[in-house]
C-alpha cells in the first residue's frame, strides 16, 4: 500500500514537472505570433521570456528554505496553484507590460516546483530508491521541456499563441487540485526562516559545495549547448519549427528512460558509471556537431538525454546526501547553479555562434562533459567513502 501511494506521489508530480518546465519552452515558436498579435517588435516579445527566467532564477533560492521551514508539501501546492494562475492569466494579456507581468509572476511561482519537489521526493524515499525516484521525476520534467516546442506548436497552429498558454495553465490547475488531495503531509524542519543563516550552513559545507559546483558545469555544457539544438537541426536539415520540435523530443523521451534505467547500470558499472555517461554524451554531442542529417543529429540527442539524467540525477541524489536536514535548502543551490551554469553557457555560446559556427558549440561541450563527469567521478568517490567511514 505504502508503495502503491509513494508511484501514485510519483507520477503526480511527474506530469507537473511535465508542465511547468514545458510552459518556459513552449514559448520558443510563439514569438512572432506574440509579436503582431499585440503589435510589437520580436525584441520586445523576448522581454516577456526574459522577465520568466529572471524571476525563476531568483525565487528559485527563496523556495527551498520555505519547504524547509513550512513543510515541502505546502510549498509545492502553493506554488503549482500559482504558476496555474498566471500561465492561464499570460492568455489574456493585453498588452507587453501585462504579458511580463504575468509571464514574471508564472516564472517566479514555477521556481518553487523543481527544487523543492526534488526535496519532497528525496526524503520520502530510502537511499536505495531516491536515484531512480529522482530520476523519473527529472525525466518527465525535461521531457516537458524538450517536448513543448512541439507542443506548442502544434496549439499555436490549431488557434494562437494565448490557446498554449491556457492549455498549459489548466493543465497545472487541475493537477494542483489532485497534489492537494495525495501530496503525503510534510513537516518542516526549521523552527525560523532565517536565509542568512541557513545559507551560511549549507555553503560551509565543502562536499555540497563540491557538488553543486558540479552541478553549474553541468548547466553550462548541457543547457548552454542545449539551447541551440533547434537552430541547428533546422540549419543543418531545412525542417520547419514543428519537426525541429519533434525531433528535440527525442531528447526528453532519452531523459525518461535515463531516469529509470540509471540506477541499474550505477549498480552494474559502479566507480565507471559516471565515466561511462560523460563518454556516452561526450560521444553524442560530437556527433550532433558533425552531424548532417536528421538520423545522425537525433542519435546524438537521445544519447545526450540519457547521458545528462545520469549524471544529473547522480548529482541531485548526492547533494541531499550532503545536507539531508535542509534537502530543500540543497536544492535550491543546486537548481539556482543548474540555471547560472545554463545562462552563462548560452552567452558565452551565442558569441561562439557569431564568431565562428554553431557546431563548435556541441564540440566544446562534448569536452566539457567527460571533465565534469570525470570531477563528479571524483567528488562523490570521496563522498561516499566519508559517509561510510
């Protein structure tokens, strides 16, 4: 029965990270329809993109030590109902400042989901399963996101860009009712809410720090690189938004099946596992930088999907190890590392982009993910040899 109710908790939040990690990415084919539809230019319609990701990035370091302080399943509940909101609410947008506004206020909810649902999950499942949990949570999650450019699409296609909006935000709606009913109850573990000091705690601790260290290399050479795979598909294929969408899709299916299988072949390969997924990214970027057709180009992104869940799931499970008193706390260290390793890395890769080609882009991460997989090999080896000493 315990297991019946801990998949049921499972899949929930699964479909939810589905959707509100899919209602970011849907925007990307909406923006020209945004922009003659409320009569401004592609710049300005970006500005809404923007205000979502800033305030995502910022909330999501508020959200964590609220799940620890007042109980993770309050946190996620207020925030799904709130990301619900004012994705339906960006449908009706009247003008820009009222679509940033909205867009803001979706993104600064949305923060609240990821970090603080990876918590929840972390600690209601024992050490031997958290992996494969996380993993399942974090796959449909990306999944959503690789997914969404299709998704939305096709919405947009069928009406306009306010349908993908409401679709997603009643879709998050409805699933904020259902997580209210069969969310386990959490307590929080913090008598106050002090982020200085709770910060101070976490930061002071030199193996979490080690890892989400980690972690923002990660979003660099996955994130950073990630962004331009539908640039490049439709550079190198011709294929118009929706089947550069469909084929990016391959990506999140890789991330769902990477998250059930990677703690089976952590058991098998051990100390080589980590190693094993940065060659296997390493090998399926190289072969989306030279890739020349769709075949090729696709191959390497379901082998990027599942090398990334490997080691993200890995490094997630380890960070609440480190810290498992505050594990909201951790994790939104870790998200917020996720998100700034990802904006650096699509800075510094747009200008590469500019200067040189865009398949340089997917070289330079094919190096970078064998070195983090190699530091993340490192890290946990020690790791675990002091949690079992």
């Amino acid at each position: 029965m315990e297991s019946k109710r801990k998949n049921i908790m499972i899949m929930t939040l699964s479909i939810m990270a589905f959707f509100a990690n899919g209602d970011n990415y849907a925007v990307a084919p909406l923006l020209i329809n945004i922009a003659k539809d409320l009569n401004i230019g592609i710049s300005s319609a970006a500005a809404s993109v923007i205000a979502y990701m800033l305030t995502f990035g910022l909330f999501t370091i508020i959200f964590g030590p609220l799940g620890d302080r007042y109980g993770k399943t309050k946190i996620i509940n207020i925030a799904a109902f709130g990301t619900a909101v004012f994705s339906v609410l960006g449908a009706f947008a009247f003008n820009l400042p009222s679509l940033i506004f909205f867009r803001a206020m979706n993104g600064a909810f949305g923060a609240g989901i990821f970090p603080v649902t990876m918590a929840l999950v972390g600690e209601s499942f024992e050490t031997a399963n958290r992996q494969k949990a996380i993993g399942k949570v974090m796959g449909m999650m990306f999944l959503g996101g690789a997914s969404a450019t299709a998704i939305g699409g096709v919405l947009a296609f069928i009406g306009s860009w306010r349908i993908v909006y409401f679709v997603y935000g009643v879709a998050e709606l409805i699933l904020a009712v259902i997580m209210i009913r069969i969310l386990p109850k959490s307590k929080g573990v913090m008598e106050k809410l002090e982020f200085a000091k709770v910060y101070k705690e976490a930061l002071s601790n030199k193996y979490l720090v080690a890892v989400i260290g980690t972690i923002m290399l990660v979003g660099f050479s996955v994130f950073g690189s990630f962004t331009y795979t539908g640039k490049l598909v439709e550079s190198r294929t011709g294929y118009n938004v929706l089947s550069v969408g469909l084929i990016l899709t391959l990506f999140g299916l890789a991330t769902v099946i990477g998250g059930r299988i990677a703690p089976k072949l952590r058991t098998k390969l051990k100390s080589n596992f980590l190693l094993f997924s940065g060659l296997l990214g390493s090998i399926s970027l190289f072969a989306i930088s030279f890739g020349l057709n769709s075949i090729i180009i696709g191959l390497g992104l379901f082998g990027f999907g599942l090398a990334f869940v490997s080691l993200q799931s890995t490094l997630v499970s380890t960070a609440q190890e480190t810290l498992p008193k505050l594990r909201g706390t951790a994790m939104s260290l870790a998200s917020f590392n996720m998100f700034v390793g990802g904006a650096i890395g699509t800075s510094i890769n747009g200008r590469i982009i500019n200067e040189f080609s865009i398949g340089l882009v997917f070289s330079i991460a094919a190096v970078a993910m064998f070195l983090v997989a190699f530091l993340a090999s490192t890290i946990i080896r020690k790791i675990s040899a002091r949690i079992n000493s």
